[in-house]
C-alpha cells in the first residue's frame, strides 16, 4: 500500500483502489483483503479503554509534541505511550486496509453492547491519517485514513464470574473462577469491523455451548502427580476428575465465544454471502497438574472442525442444532493460540483444520500460506525463537498463532504478515527501544502481527 502525503492523493488512491480497498464500497466487489489482527488492548478496565479511545486527534498532536520534547509528566507520559500503541496500531491497519478485520483482545463490557470504544478507534484513530512509518518517526509519510460502516462487539466469557471453584483455590473469584480467565467482565474481548453488511439477523454464537456436550471430550483429569511446584489440592488424588460434576456438566467450551458471523458482499454475479468464524482459544499453557488448558484449546479448535463438517450435535445460543451448511462459504480466523508445528499445545486440531476437506490448503499449507521478511529476521538474529517454518511466525513469541482459514471455493490471490524487518518502512510501528519496558510487542503495537490474505470473488 502507498503511503499517501495529501489529502488530495489519498482520495484519489482510494477511488482507484477496488475490493479489499475500496472503502466506499458503492461498487461490487471483485478483490476482497480479510485480515485477523489481536490487538493487545487488555486493559486494567473496559473503561480505560473507553477513556483513551476517546481521546480526540488534537489531543493526541498535543501529546505527542511534548513526547518528542521530553517534556511529559509521568501521568502523561502513561497516557502518551498507550495512544502510540493505537495510533501504531491503526497505522497497521490503514497501511494493510483490510476490508474485513477480526480484532482480538479489544475489551468491552462484557456483553458487546456498550459500542463506545470501538467507536472512538473508529474515529479517532481508524478516520485519522496515521504516519505510516510509526507514531514516534520524527518523519512522516501520513496513510490515506479507512473507514468501516459495520461493526459488532461479541459477548465473552472471559471474566464473566461462575458459581464454581473451578481453580481448586478454596474460594470462588475473579480471574480464576471465571469461565474464561480474565479480570473483570469484557477482558480478551473480540469485535468485527466490516466495509460490507453483517447479516445480524443470522449471526450465531455459541457462548453457552457445553464442554461436556462435545464429541469426544471428558472432564479433565489430574495427571501430574508428582511434582513440588504444583502440589494436588486438599481433598483430590492423581486421577480425579478436576471439575466436580455440577461444574463440569456447566463449564462452556468457549474461553470467549465462538461466533458465526456471514457478511454480504456484492459481486457481478449478484451478493456473496461468506460466514466469519470467530474465535479466540485458550492458549495451551498455565496448566498445574492437570492438562485443562491444553484439553481447552484443542477442544476449541476442534468446535471448527466439526462445525464445518455440519456435526449434528451442535446447537447454539438460540438453541439452533446443527454446524454449517454444505454449500456455504466461510473462513474461520482468529487467534487461535496454536501453531501447527511448534508450542506447547496438542497440535492434532489444527493440523487437521489446515488440512480439513472444505478449507482451501493453497491459503493453510500451500502457496498463499501468509509470511513475512521480519519474523524470518527475528528468528535469524536471535530475537526469536526458533521455528519449522520461520517466515510464517505471526508473533514475538515465536509461534505463528493467527490464522485466516478460507474455504475450498474462495479463491486465495495474496496473503501476507505484516512484519517490518529492520530495513523496511514501518519498523517503528513493531520496534522503538524509547518506549515501554522494552520497545516491542505490546508497547509499541501488539505481541502479534496483523495477517491477511486476498480473495477474488
């Protein structure tokens, strides 16, 4: 994408972009970019999110004079160094201009309905031209702002408080006790930004779904018996089941949600309909004695798998049975928390979603599978660990994690991560030793990189 130095031009670049980024949308579509991006926004509270979304772009400039100044107080400079993480962020996002963006760890209150820090990124940060070269760049090259008319916020169980004791702690809190870990209600939220219409009527979510009432999964039980650092809590023995029976037959299978949700798209032969399928799995780890997390995440994983293959024992949160019909279009995407090759996680599910009959393998394995220059360079100076396929890692921790996962019959023409390596533009928006701890991931963007790919319709 050209970075774009006038109004003037940015205008003009967008009335000549098509598909993926056209952002008027008045036109069918021919060429359609679907990116999944986590953004890293976990907050202490939904409302720290709401305050700095809603900071205005004047005072931002404000801010981000005396940052280059030196000139911030500490509260200031705690405020400063977030807004650089948005603007980096939607700097990513206008540099890529997906057309559709799943946005992982974008808090909300928990329900999906207070809409007013999706709002603010909207347009205070999405509808502003951001430097393409990184908010701390003493240069500039602005990027054409985008605009998205559609957007949901998803209900999640992350924070939302069960009646169970379900970390064996003796007490029934907040994060441990919640359905899904997280501090408060909302947290590791995820929402859809859209350029095409969400079909709303026919969205399905599956929040509720029960772990236990999936093919093939049993309570997890203890199997690490012996070890000093996780001792077995008071009253169970190696072998028992973790959950006691009235919290298993309760337990959801979803961390967060998982959340069907077609959009429409017109084309020449008249309008598309595509199903996003939403998730945010558990990662694999922060498992004690025994093996939930892991058990989680492929279970999580699995859901897809079987939902595609239109499993008959599924039903959703209106009570709808059965999977995804054998003639529809869709592409699962997220983060997954699973690479298919590398990490601590059972990796059976998401080698077999890759390879799954209806999912396009040119896109998954193949051809169009999304790389970068700049995760190949971090594996090679040392900075990442190393990987079976270094160019395909998708976040600093070395894993590739993200996935855009299309259907047989959506035709991939492009795909890509956005990486930066240290000779390209936009390294600062992923690297800036001058800010945060320690001038990456989440102090400067996120600790994952956005990944899309391109459809032609």
């Amino acid at each position: 994408m050209e970075l774009l130095k006038t109004a003037a031009a940015a205008a003009i670049s967008v009335a000549l972009l098509a598909g993926c980024n056209d952002d008027s949308n008045t036109t069918t579509s021919t060429d359609v970019r679907v990116a999944t991006y986590n953004l890293s926004f976990d907050r202490n509270s939904y409302e720290d999110l709401v305050e700095e979304m809603q900071i205005t772009k004047a005072e931002q400039d404000a801010l981000m004079t005396k940052w280059f100044a030196g000139e911030l107080t500490d509260e200031e400079l705690a405020t400063t160094e977030k807004v650089i993480q948005i603007k980096n962020v939607a700097a990513i996002i206008q540099t890529e201009r997906p057309a559709v963006l799943m946005m992982g760890e974008f808090n909300n209150d928990g329900l999906g309905e207070n809409e007013e820090a999706i709002e603010g990124f909207k347009n205070n940060y999405l509808a502003v031209s951001q430097n393409g070269l990184g908010a701390t760049s003493s240069e500039e090259d602005l990027l054409a702002p985008i605009s998205f008319d559609y957007a949901e916020s998803f209900s999640t169980n992350t924070g939302l408080l069960s009646e169970f004791d379900l970390d064996r702690s003796g007490t029934v809190a907040l994060p441990g006790d919640a359905w899904g870990f997280g501090f408060y209600h909302g947290q590791y939220a995820f929402g859809l930004l859209s350029q095409y219409p969400i079909d709303t009527d026919n969205i399905r979510t599956f929040q509720t779904f029960k772990w236990k009432d999936m093919s093939g999964e049993s309570n997890p039980t203890i199997t690490n018996c012996d070890d000093e650092n996780n001792p077995i809590p008071e009253g169970l023995a190696c072998g028992d089941e973790w959950y006691t029976e009235a919290a298993w037959a309760a337990k959801p299978l979803s961390s967060k949600n998982h959340v069907d949700a077609p959009i429409i798209i017109p084309t020449a032969s008249g309008d598309k309909t595509i199903h996003l399928l939403l998730s945010h799995p558990t990662p694999p780890v922060f498992d004690t004695v025994t093996e939930n997390n892991k058990l989680l995440n492929s279970a999580e994983i699995k859901f897809w798998d079987d939902y595609i293959s239109n499993a008959d024992y599924i039903y959703d949160d209106q009570g709808i049975i059965g999977g995804l019909a054998d003639d529809a279009s869709f592409i699962i995407m997220g983060d997954l928390n699973a690479d298919p090759e590398n990490g601590d996680g059972y990796l059976e599910s998401i080698q077999n979603l890759l390879s799954h009959q209806r999912v396009n393998t040119e896109a998954t394995t193949g051809t169009y599978v999304p790389t970068s220059v700049g995760a190949t360079e971090c594996v090679d100076t040392g900075d990442c660990n190393e990987n079976t396929y270094p160019e395909r890692i998708t976040s600093t921790f070395s894993l590739r994690v993200d996935h855009i996962i299309p259907s047989t019959e959506l035709s991939v023409i492009g795909s890509g991560v956005f990486w930066p390596a240290s000779y390209e533009d936009g390294r600062l928006l992923v690297n800036d030793e001058r800010v945060g701890n320690y001038g990456d991931g989440k102090d400067l963007s996120s600790d994952h990189r956005l990944v899309w790919i391109d459809v032609a319709l």
